[in-house]
C-alpha cells in the first residue's frame, strides 16, 4: 500500500472515531472540535507508528 492510502485511510478512520468519541462525552461540541480531534487522532497514530519501527532496529 502506497502512503497516499495509508493516510487517506487512517484520516477517515480518525474522523470516524472523533465523531464518536465527540458525541459521546460532548455531545454539545461543533466541528471544530471534531476536526481538531481527528487531527490529533491521525497525528498519534504517526508517532505510534515510528516508536514502533525505531523499536524493531
């Protein structure tokens, strides 16, 4: 799988649970908050993802 898909998967994985996660604890919360979570969904799921390859060398 190319980057391109690996991104474009995780992003719709991110926006997936970011609305989940919004509405559930804040069910009042916009857009925004949904997007600033997916962001930082996708940006974990990076630095996971290089933490676990700097740990195999």
């Amino acid at each position: 799988m190319t980057p391109l898909y690996i991104f474009m998967i995780r992003v719709v994985m991110g926006i997936v649970f970011a609305i989940l996660a919004t509405r559930l604890f804040y069910p009042d919360s916009g857009m925004v908050t949904v997007m600033a979570v997916t962001a930082v969904l996708v940006g974990m799921a990076y630095i996971l993802e290089n933490f676990r390859k700097r740990n195999k060398e």
